[in-house]
C-alpha cells in the first residue's frame, strides 16, 4: 500500500511540475530526486531499518527526495 501511495505523489508531482512548464532539466533533477527518495525508503522498508511509513511521510519523501528521506528518519527517530 505505501509502494502505490508513493507512486501516486510522484506521479502527481511531476504532472503539477509539467502544468506549470518548468524546464525539462529541472523535472528530470526532480524525477531522479524522488526516484533515489523512493528507492531509500524501500530499502530501508527491507531491511527492517525503522522508518514510519505514512502517508505524509511517503509525500515528504516523494515531494523532497532525499532530503525528505532524511527529514522522515530524523522524525520517526525523534518519535
């Protein structure tokens, strides 16, 4: 379920960055970003590392990348 919610926000991210005609550089630095992002918190979701996976976190991480990853582990650590 975290995996579709993850998608979604990416995918919604990405369509509100192509209405709002960013150059194409700055989508694909922002795509590669939320890729890594995703890919992280997979990674993390594996190897049992404890990260809380909601839905706020998994936009953080989709709409920042890897500083949101970042900002997701600090939270759950603090939490």
């Amino acid at each position: 379920m975290e995996i579709i919610g993850f998608i979604l926000t990416a995918m919604a991210v990405l369509i509100i960055l192509k209405i709002l005609l960013l150059p194409v550089k700055l989508i694909i630095k922002i795509g590669v970003n939320i890729l890594v992002g995703g890919i992280l918190l997979g990674l993390c979701s594996a190897l049992g590392i404890g990260i809380i996976l909601h839905w706020w976190t998994i936009g953080l991480t989709a709409i920042l990348g890897i500083p949101g990853f970042f900002i997701a582990l600090i939270i759950t650590i603090l939490l």
